[in-house]
C-alpha cells in the first residue's frame, strides 16, 4: 500500500515539475527563437528629409517561414526624402563617435526610401552624425528610444509573460516550431511622432500570434491571431 502511495505521489511531482518546467521552457523558446529583433531607434528631421537608423539582430537568411536561422548585426539607414528624389543611390558617411561607416544609399523600390546597412548595432549613448553628398553634412541624429519606459527587455518580457499559453500550440514533438520577431512601429510618412513596440510569432504551419505594445505603459493595444 505503502508502494503504491509513493508511486502516485512521484507522478503528482513529475507532472507538476514538468509544468512549471514547460512554462520556464516556453518563454526560453520564444526568446531564443528570435528571427529579428530591434533594440534602439536613432532619428533626424530637416525640411527637406527625415533620417532613421534601427540596430539589432535578425537571421540570415531571412525568412517567414517558421525557421529561426543564424543570426547578424545590422543597422539600417533609411532616407525618407520629402519630395521624390531622381537619383537611384547616394553616398553617405556615418560618424559613430570615432568611428566611420561610409557607402552608398540604395533606392527602396518598395517605398522609394534610400537604405544602407552598417552590419553593427551602435548604442544607444553613441554620438552620430550623417553626411550625405550635396544634400546634408553632419546631421545629428537622436535616440529616439531612451525616452522610452518600456525597452526591448521589458518588451520581450511582457510579451512572452503574456503569451504562454497561446505559444503551446506552436510546439510539435516538445520542439518550438516556430520562429520570433520584435520590431519597432512607426509611420516614416507621419509628422507623429508615435512608435510601438511589435511582437509577432510565425509558424511552421503559417499561423500567426502578434502583439502591440505602447512604448511607455507596456500595454497591449492588439492582439492578432491568423
């Protein structure tokens, strides 16, 4: 009897480690299957133009199908001129305090901005300035985020706190089959000045989980399932 008593207590305790297990095991997942991943947003306005370069992580190659792939640095220079430029690249160069990033920008055929990378995420204290030929020399651009209460940690936090539950679904054989994105929201069109943190999950199945964050409450605004 004795025996018996011990066997159903064993199991009571392996089921319920294994819950709490599950729940530790699923936040890990999310955040180790990141496919992109924002962590500051630099900006600078004139007249005539506005200026955004976004750091990170995200995977090579990159892809929207479930598979969470090596990952790489970037921080992406995006040139949104006000009125339509004629030219289809620009040179640039990027002083990052004592340190120089030169190349050329590339027209977006998608949204006619102008694009770069620097491959290296810059942080956020870093003294930036942005010469582009015969148009700006020495533009100062500002974190945007360090205004911010909620920053990526506390995004992914609250985001994979909340999502626990629905995550379950994209596990197949006790594998996460799915991958992760964190990106920062903003209209480049807008005179606003309004960002939101988004979290979105895509799976090897195509469904879809994604969230909205305000940048400074935390709080959820939407949450989308497909």
């Amino acid at each position: 009897m004795k025996k018996i008593k011990f066997f159903v207590l064993a199991l009571l305790l392996i089921g319920t480690s294994c819950v709490a297990g599950c729940g530790y095991d699923i936040k890990d997942e999310m955040v180790n299957n990141l496919s992109d991943v924002r962590y500051n947003l630099f900006e600078a306005k004139t007249s005539d133009l506005r200026v955004t370069l976004m750091c990170g992580l995200r995977e090579e190659p990159y892809e929207y199908d479930g598979v969470s792939n090596e990952k790489v640095e970037f921080g992406v220079i995006s040139v949104y001129f006000s009125n339509l430029a004629e030219m289809k690249t620009y040179e640039f160069n990027l002083k990052v305090n004592d340190k120089e990033f030169s190349g050329e920008l590339e027209k977006n055929p998608y949204n006619h901005n102008f694009m770069a990378d620097i491959e290296s995420i810059i942080n956020d204290d870093a003294q930036i300035y942005l010469s582009i030929e015969s148009i700006e020399n020495e533009l100062r651009l500002v974190c945007i985020n360090k205004d911010w209460q909620i920053q990526y940690q506390d995004a992914l936090e609250i985001v994979t706190v909340e999502l626990i539950e629905e995550a379950k679904k994209f596990f197949q054989k006790r594998n996460f089959a799915a991958e992760c994105y964190l990106k920062i929201l903003y209209d480049e069109n807008s005179d606003l000045d309004t960002y939101l943190w988004y979290f979105g999950i895509e799976g090897q199945d195509k469904k879809r989980i994604s969230l909205v964050l305000d940048v400074h409450s935390g709080e959820i605004l939407a949450k989308n399932y497909e």
